[in-house]
C-alpha cells in the first residue's frame, strides 16, 4: 500500500485503535506469561483480557455538544504483534492483513476487535479462538466425528468460496497461505480463518488476472507447485493448499508426517496421488471413520459412510492437482463437500 493509502485507511479507523499503553498493560509489558504457543518468527501472540470499544463504532460520540463514550467491553483477545523481518515487509504484512479484515464480512473468517499502530509497534487484536486451532485436532482424531470434521470443511470452504467471487464490490481476495494453522476453532467447533498477511485483494478490472508475489509459505507440503515454481498466485493455490488440509483431515495425520515422508520428501500429496493411481487410497483412510469408536475419552463415532467418503476423497484429489487449471472453484469444492454431509447425515 502507498503512504497516501495507509494514511487514508488509518483516518478512517479511528474507532478501532487501542493504545499501546493499554496492550502494555493488559500484557504486562509483553510478558512471556500471557504469550499464545503459535508465537513464531514473524509474529508474537498473546492471550489477554481487553477493554475495548463496541465493534464498528467510534471512541466517541458527539450528541448536543457532549461527548459520551459508547459500551466498554472486556474481553479475552489474541494479540497478534507484527515482528521485525530481514525483509522489512512487517509493514507491508500488517497493512494488509488490516485492510482485509475490514473489508470481510463473513461468519467464518475471523473477527477484528482493533489495532495499533504506534511508533514502531504495529498490533492486530481480534478474536480468541476457544478451541484453538484445527492443526491442533489432526491426528488427536478421537475428538472429531466424520460429521465434524465436514462441516468444519464446510465452514472454511464457505469463507474461500466468498473471498474469490462473493464480495458485494467485485473484488477477488486471495488468502496465499492456507495450511490448518490457519482455522481456529470456537467453542461450537464452528470454523474461521485467519491470518491474511499474505493475502492478495485483487479490484474488479483485473480479478481474472494472473498475479506475480513473492512465494512465502510456512510449510512447503501446502504450497501450490505452480505458485512455488513460478511466482504466479491464482485462486487455484488456495484450491490446492485447501486440498492439502482435506487430506490430513480424512487421513488424521499432517501432511509432514514421518510415514509419509519415508515414502516421498514431498510430503502427503505425493503418497495420496500414488494411492489413487493404484485404486489403494481407502487404505490411507483414518481407520476411526471406518468403525465405531469406544474408546475411553472419544467422542462416539458410527463411522463414515462409504458414499460420503467417496465423495470427498475425490473433490479432494481434484483440488491437489498438479496444474491450476485442472482444479476446480471454491464454489464446485463447497457442492462437493455438502453433498459429503448428506450422504453422511442421512
């Protein structure tokens, strides 16, 4: 984003801009105790209670000539803290992770409580997941029926479905860094993504465009090969690096794990493409969907039903195919997924 541009989105938010000596505070000077586990090189995290204001309304309203201040919340939040890079992008990532959040409206993408900007802090504050992340579920699979794990699916397929083609001005937002650190979990096991840092918005004109972007992703399993060899960021990435999750998600294991990789450095995709060659891919299945579970502390599975599994598995391939114009849209991958659910539901 421009200056001019920055300055511009900025003005405009004043009514979500929490001071830094109110972070301090509530963190106690960013101290290690309040800091969240998903803490990584680029970002610190921090899980605090927070007085904030009222969502979408101004620090303060003017009414005959006073000045009334609106509803306090106090709420527990993730503090998500832009670090310093060797790039300098920090800038860059913070801009437009804000500008994305402002511009959704979407019950599964992640909710901005406010921001800060001040001298070379720069903070996003949004909502605390009650279940953490869905990363933290695969492979802890006795915790999730088949019927959760779909409509999990669902919700993320429903929010990637409506940043490519569902937002009321016609601009196309592609997330660029999708892997299942990315959807958090609440306390209805509904689903939302976050973390748009990487995040590309595309205007209405050029939507249809291919885009060149530095190739940046957290884990090379989820990365779409086309985008990692040639710098070009579609719509289709998403597609595949979604494809990535719904194996791990089908199979109760990352798409790093070692038993794939003895097979293949590449990862799940490579030993899932070969099992589907073969006509073997049921064998990769998690073999809790398959039977009934009992075991203690588990929730009580009935098992997947064979149609449903059918049905996902192959929405599921498609997605990881190795070109961009083999795969299909969010919208063909939201039909598959619920025609899943009913196959599974009745």
């Amino acid at each position: 984003m421009s200056h001019s541009s920055i300055f511009s989105l900025l003005k405009n938010l004043e009514h979500l801009k929490i001071r830094l000596q109110e972070i301090k505070l509530a963190t106690h000077n960013f101290s290690d105790t309040y800091k969240h586990y998903s803490s990584n090189d680029y970002d610190a995290r921090y899980t605090v209670a927070l007085n904030h204001f009222d969502k979408g309304k101004p620090s303060f309203v003017e009414e005959k000539g006073k000045t009334t201040q609106p509803k306090i919340h106090n709420s527990t939040v993730i503090i998500k803290r832009f670090l310093p890079r060797d790039d300098e992008d920090e800038e860059e990532f913070f801009f437009t992770e804000l500008e994305v959040l402002i511009t959704v409206k979407h019950s599964n993408i992640v909710t901005l409580i406010g921001f800060c900007v001040e001298g070379f802090e720069m903070m996003l504050i949004v909502e605390k997941f009650a279940n953490a992340f869905l990363a933290d579920y695969i492979g802890n699979v006795c915790t999730l029926t088949w019927e959760t794990r779909l409509k999990i699916c669902i919700d993320v397929a429903h929010a990637l479905s409506y940043i490519h083609s569902g937002l009321e001005d016609k601009k196309m937002i592609i997330h660029g860094n999708i892997s299942s650190f990315k959807f958090g979990l609440d306390e209805n096991w509904r689903t939302k993504i976050e973390d748009f840092e990487s995040a590309v918005i595309l205007p209405p004109d050029i939507k249809d465009q291919t885009l060149y972007k530095r190739p940046y992703f957290e884990s090379k399993y989820h990365v779409d090969p086309d985008y990692a060899n040639t710098g070009k960021l579609k719509r289709e990435s998403d597609v595949y690096s979604f494809g990535v999750v719904l194996l791990e998600i089908i199979c109760g294991r990352e798409a790093d794990d070692q038993i794939y990789l003895k097979e293949s450095d590449k990862g799940l995709v490579h030993v899932a493409r070969k099992n589907f060659r073969n006509g073997t891919i049921e064998g990769m299945i998690d073999p809790t969907l398959k039977e009934e579970t009992n075991k203690k502390g588990c929730i009580p599975n009935r098992g997947a039903n064979k149609d449903s599994l059918q049905t996902f598995l192959k929405v599921a391939n498609q997605c990881v195919s190795k070109t961009q114009d083999q795969r299909p849209t969010m919208k063909v991958v939201l039909n598959e997924l619920e025609k899943a659910l009913v196959f599974q539901v009745s």
